[in-house]
C-alpha cells in the first residue's frame, strides 16, 4: 500500500467519527482506535497541550486509568522531546532512547518500538501522536506519513475546537505563547506598540479533508501555474526589486516553483484524502521538521524563501491576493513583513500603523525612508521573526534599541508605556522650539529644512517650524499611483504643497524613480534594462529620456508657481551637461506658457543634486549655473562606497562618519568657496545627531532633514560653537581613525549634548 493510501483510508474513517455527533472524548478515544488499528499497533495514545503540560487525552493499548492523569512537561521523556523539538521520533527500542522515561501508571513496560510525530498547529505543537508496538520494529515510511498526516488533521481539529473546548485549544498552547524578544537592526528610531499583522497574511486552513480528490488537484494545478506565472514575473514587482539580494533570491524563488518534488508531493498528499491547502500545509510542515534536523544557515535562508512561496501558493489556492493593507487595519498595528516597497508601505493607513519588522531592510531603502517621513519605527533585519511572532500578538516596538518584545508581561507592557510617555513628553518639548530659531551659541543661522514627498508631510512644517521644504520628492505620488499621473493631478499636488507652505520655500526635487523605487508602469522597462537598477536607468537619465514625463512635470511645476518662486531640484546629475538638458525642459515649457500669455513664476532657481561622485570633480563647471546644489548623501555613500544601498548585508558595514565620506564632504564644500551657490546636505545623515555635528564642522549650513530630526537638530544646534566644533573636526580628520564616532560623541557628551 502507498503512504497515500494508507493516510487516505484513516483520513475516510476519521471524517465520519468527526461527523458523528460524539462529544470531544468520545472521538479521541474512536481517534486512537482507528489509527491503532489501521497501523497495527497495539498502542496509539494522544497527549495535548493542557496548562503547559503534555496530558495523555486518550489511548489504546495504555492502562485507560492513566488518562488525564499522565501529564508531561515539554521536553520530558520522548513525548516531551516530540513536543519541544516539533521532530518526528521513530524507534526500535523506545528504552534505549536517553530522553526515555517510564510511567507505570501506563503500563508501557512490554512495549518496545515507539513512533510520535508532533501535532502542529500554526508551526508550534499543541500534542503529540504516537503508536507503540511489541515487537521491537522501526516503522516504516508510509506509516510515519499516514501518522503525519492524521496529526495535520488533529491539529485542525483541535483548532476548530471539535475536540476539546475554546477555552482548552487557547491554554494549549500557553508554553508556545510566552513572551519573547527579538532583536533587529534600528532603522527608524522610535517606540510603538500594537499587534502584529502580516504584509502577506497566512492562510487560514478551514477545511482539511477533500470531498473530491480531482477537484483539489486541479485546484493545485491551477495554483502552481499562475505562481510560475507571477514568479516570471517577479523581477519587476517592488517587494523583490529591493536588494542586491533580490536576484539570488528569485533564482531560489524559481528553482523551488518549478521543482517537481515539492509538486509531487502535494499531490500525493491530496491523495491521501487533504484539501489543497491542508495538502500544501502538510508538506510544508514536513519540511519544516526536516530542514530543523539540518544546522545550516545558507540552508536557513532558502528555508525562509521555500516557506515564502509556499504561502504564496496557499494564498492562490485559496483566493486570498493582496496584501494586508486591502483587507485595511483595525487596530494599533505593528506591519511584519519580509520586505516592503515604498509604494506597499504607502497604501497602508497612517494612523493604525505604529511599527515595521522587516526581516531584511536596510537604513537609507526607500521604504525605510518613506517610514521616517511617516515617523514610524522600524527594526530591520530580525531573525526568528516566523517562528515567533503570531497574526494578532502584542507587541512592543523599541526600534530605539533594535528590539520588539513580543507578547509582553503586564508589568513589561506598563514599563513600555511609561517609556511611551517620556518620549512624548520629550516631543513636547521639541514642539516648544518650533517657533525657535536655530542659531549656534556662536550666532550662526543654521538653515533646518525637513524632506517630504506627499500632500500630508507638509502639515510637519508648522508643526516643526522647520526653515521649507529642502527636499520634495515629488516621484511618492508616481509610487502611489497606479498609473503615471496626469498633468492635472500633478499640477493640482505642487499647488497644494506650496500652498501649505506659504512665505517658505519648497525645493521640488524631479522624479527619481527607478532603483528600489519602481512604479508598476515603468518597471518592465526598467527591469528589462537594468542588471543593477541603483546604477541604472533612474532619475533624471530616464525622465529625460521619456517622452513627455518630464516636459508634463515641468509644465505642471511652472503653473502650480504662477506668481511665486519656485525651486526645482534635478537628482542624480552626473555630468554638467544633463543639468542643462533638464533645464532646457524647464526653458521650453516656460517659452510656451509666456505665448500662451499664463501667469509665469515670479522667480525659478535651478539646483542640482550631488548624488555621483563624478560630479564633484567639475563642479567648478557646474557650479556657475546653479542657484543651489544639494548633496544626497544616501545615494552619494553608496556610490563612494560601492555599497548598494538596499542591501542588507551592507547596511552596517560602512560608516557616515568614515574619514572618506566626510574628507569628501569637506572637499565639495571647500571647493564651492566664492561660487555664491547655496550648498547644503539633504540625505538622511544630516537627521542624525553625530552626523549632523560632523557636517556642520566641515562647513555646511543648510540640512533638510526627516520631520522627527528637526526639532532634536535644532536643539543640537544650538548648543554648538562653531569654531570650537570646526577645529576639533580638523584635527580628527586629519589623522583619522576608522570613524570618528568615538570622538564625535565624545565632544558632544562634554558640551552635554545629547546624541543618541
Ligand atoms: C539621497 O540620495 O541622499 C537623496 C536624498 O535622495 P533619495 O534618498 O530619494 O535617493
Ligand atoms: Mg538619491
């Protein structure tokens, strides 16, 4: 008989005892028989989860009185090993076994072979399965799959509280469901509490066992053709175009949907009598326990990505697409997610979301920049984040310190929320500074601008009583929009902006997309291009190739400033020569709306962005056509550095207060001397402490700057003597160390300022 077989004709007889009208004992104990007799074991016992403990529910072959009333701890004797493993044993000689512990109650002393396999349910065990037999055998492979098979069907079961009561399935698993810490990497500084939901919501597995075998098949057939469809399809899709790892990944993503094995034995498990989704769940679980059996990280990380597909595929199957934010938040919510887009992160509501766990990530992403803008925390790069974390658990979100406490204790979640409010109490007094302006004791004018990119942000410049907008990226309403936006909508959004704005300058930076920003109407063609998108086809070398992209830009920039001063920023100039065709663009656009006879801004500044190295050796060339120049140190590092800045990996290998960024810095702003261009720093360095220091001691005095950091940048800046802070930098970077943090933080903390 095949191990289908087997499983298939204990899947026939458990349905009809589920479908019987017998109370939850009563079908515990018809379980045991079946399974008993079906595999020809003398014993087939069932222990479930009850207040931590593994309790004997119901068995053939053990002394009856022992039900109830044999209780082991997780990880006690070869039941409890089942249990806190979640491993399959199979033994000959149960008695040989180290972890083996007798209970005379049972009555187990003429039995030799023993075979448990956990009961899984959401990747914890809430019991154990097992038979024993006389005679000293192994079982054999078939046997182990139908008794897996049957698990997967008790854990359902027991979930859908048909054996035993809600109340009994919730205190089943109260050993799984402690509080645990997990720790990240702090991408946005913050705290935030909420309950976890999944960027890709797990499958709900509501029906186990198929009524028609063929249906289910076809139903997998269909699932697996349209995921080899989408994975095809995948490069160009932002929750995978994030990374330099993305490429090996899809590699891994395609190898495993068009391997016949993984198929293979879905079908066989719904030949065995499960649905597609229990068949693909079933599978899943298999490999789960066998890739825990294997001590191997890179083995880990393709784990990780079958266990993504396979979600993939139940989602399929079972017709749940997109992702949580369609479905809408309905509480406080901590967002879990492998990776995100910008765009993705942007559709969920602003005012539920109150942190991201994101598995890999890394600081200057886009998504993590849209996150600041949106002030929530961020950890990246946390391990353990699937076997941990639940659908709904609470969670406390210290990014601050890279942490997330998981399922807090009452006087933990207390402790947080005193926490909570000191760091409110400190916002309030940031607030108070809105209406200060940020001088340095020496008595300079520090110019602090905050970076937006949607209609929304703007409602931070009063609140921060930051100096204008230094940055606008105007490419978030292109991320956010289904399709490119229309010269109305645009037009109406730079309207509407420095209407918010009033009397303080707005620097509308031209749409950067491409790199980790790809916008679904460009992304096949930016795909099809690109081996390396953040070197590629991006920003202003695609918008002055796209016919009409930019000119409708323009256009619409120019008559939202009609009768203003508008400030228009190109990014990612590399050569002299692309500034002058962006403005050409600009000229030509202008010259038509004055033939029209349209109002005409009062006034248009030109400015380039320093984001490739290249540029800084002819900046004597560039520097006379420019009103400003802003440095984009998030892309400038990773090109200085060849460090792509979306990759994990990297995220901490290279510091902002490395001699090289910062003697490069210096460089720049030492050669703009006398050129009467407007320098300042618009990346997200400038937002932070340390680097703001560091920046303002080479010489640059205008910082646009996430909303949060403006009112602890004011602070910082007042407390600062430039001359002082001028020649300690000097002297550091002249013989440098690796990175000057040390003695940065050291001469902040003896001016008592504060820098975390
Ligand atoms: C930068 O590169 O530093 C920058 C400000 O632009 P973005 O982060 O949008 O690429
Ligand atoms: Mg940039």
């Amino acid at each position: 008989m095949t191990a289908a077989a087997a499983a298939r004709q204990i899947l026939l007889r458990l349905t009809e005892v589920m479908a019987s009208r017998l109370h939850a004992q009563g079908k515990l104990d018809q379980v045991v028989e079946i399974i008993g007799e079906c595999l020809s074991s003398e014993v087939c016992s069932i222990y479930l989860l009850r207040e931590g403990m593994l309790e004997l529910f119901a068995t053939r072959g053990l002394n009856q009185s022992a039900v109830h009333v044999t209780r082991m701890a997780i990880g006690e004797g070869l039941t409890g090993q089942i249990a806190r493993k979640v491993e399959t044993l199979n033994l000959a000689e149960a008695k040989a076994h180290p972890d083996f512990q007798y209970r005379p109650e049972t009555g187990e002393e003429k039995f030799h072979s023993f075979a448990g396999v956990p009961i899984v349910y959401r990747e914890r065990a809430v019991g154990v399965l097992c038979v024993q037999h006389v005679e000293p055998r192994r079982y054999e492979d078939i046997e182990i799959e139908a008794l897996q098979t049957t698990a997967m069907v008790l854990s359902e079961l027991i979930a859908n509280a048909e054996l035993i009561d809600e109340e009994e399935a919730l205190g089943l698993t109260s050993e799984m469901v402690g509080p645990q810490t997990l720790a990240g990497l702090t991408l946005v500084k913050g705290l935030g509490a909420g309950h976890a939901v999944y960027h890709q919501p797990r499958v709900e597995i509501t029906q186990v066992m198929a009524q028609d075998i063929e249906a289910e098949r076809e139903r997998v057939y269909r699932a697996f053709d349209k995921m080899r469809q989408q994975i095809d399809g995948l490069a160009s899709q932002a929750e995978f175009g994030v990374g330099g790892e993305h490429e090996e990944v899809l590699e891994t993503y395609k190898m495993f949907a068009y391997d016949e094995g993984w198929s293979r034995r879905i079908n066989e498990a719904i030949d065995a009598g499960l649905t597609a989704e229990a068949a693909i769940e079933r599978v899943q679980q298999h490999t789960r326990m066998r890739m825990r059996e294997i001590d191997d990280p890179l083995l880990a990380d393709r784990m990780h990505d079958l266990e993504d597909l396979a979600n993939r595929l139940l989602r399929i199957v079972a017709g749940q697409v997109g992702t949580a934010a369609s479905q809408g938040l309905r509480r406080d919510t901590i967002l879990i997610a492998r990776n995100l887009g910008p765009a993705e992160l942007l559709e969920y509501d602003k005012r539920r979301l109150k942190g991201v766990i994101l598995e890999e990530g890394s600081l200057t992403a886009h998504v993590v920049i849209v996150a600041r803008a949106m002030n929530v925390p961020v950890i990246g790069r946390t391990k353990g984040v699937r076997t941990t974390i639940r659908e709904g658990d609470e969670i406390l979100l210290d990014a601050s310190a890279g942490s997330a406490i998981v399922r807090p204790l009452p006087q933990v979640a207390d402790a947080f929320q005193a926490r909570f409010a000191k760091s409110r109490e400190k916002q309030a007094l940031y607030a108070q500074l809105r209406d200060v302006e940020p001088f340095t004791r020496c008595g300079t004018r520090i110019q602090v601008m905050m970076n937006a990119g949607l209609r929304d942000d703007m409602a931070a410049l009063s609140m921060t009583g930051a100096d204008g907008v230094g940055l606008f990226r105007t490419e978030f309403q292109f991320l956010v929009s289904a399709t490119l936006p229309q010269r109305e909508r645009q037009t109406r959004l730079y309207r509407d902006v420095l209407d918010a704005a009033g009397d303080k300058p707005v620097i509308f930076r031209t749409v950067d997309i491409g790199g980790d920003k790809s916008v679904p109407y460009l992304a096949s063609e930016i795909a099809a291009q690109d081996e390396n998108p953040a070197m590629g086809w991006r920003a202003l070398r695609l918008a002055l190739e796209r016919e009409g992209l930019m000119k409708i830009q323009a256009r619409s920039l120019l008559e939202a400033a009609a009768g203003r001063s508008l400030y228009v920023m190109f990014p990612m100039v590399s050569e002299p020569w692309e500034f002058d065709a962006a403005k050409q663009v600009f000229d030509e656009q202008l010259a038509f709306l004055r033939a029209q006879k349209k109002l005409l801004p009062e006034r248009i500044n030109f400015g380039a962005m320093l984001e490739v190295p290249a540029l800084a050796e002819v900046l004597d060339m560039l520097l006379p056509r420019l009103s400003f120049l802003s440095i984009g140190t998030n892309d400038l590092t990773q090109f200085l550095f060849a460090a792509d800045r979306a990759n994990p990996k990297l995220a901490e290998r290279y510091d902002w207060l490395s001699p090289s960024i910062l003697r490069f810095l210096r460089r720049v702003m030492q050669s703009s001397v006398g050129s009467g261009v407007d320098i300042g720093v618009c990346g997200e360095m400038g937002g932070r402490r340390l680097e703001a220091l560091a920046l303002l001691g080479i010489g640059y005095r205008r910082l646009s700057i996430t909303p949060a950091a403006v009112g602890p940048i004011k602070e910082l800046v007042r407390k600062v003597d430039l001359a002082e802070l001028t020649a300690a930098m000097n002297g550091w970077l002249a013989s440098p160390h690796r990175s000057l943090r040390e003695e940065l933080a050291g001469w902040a903390s003896a001016r008592d300022i504060e820098y975390d």
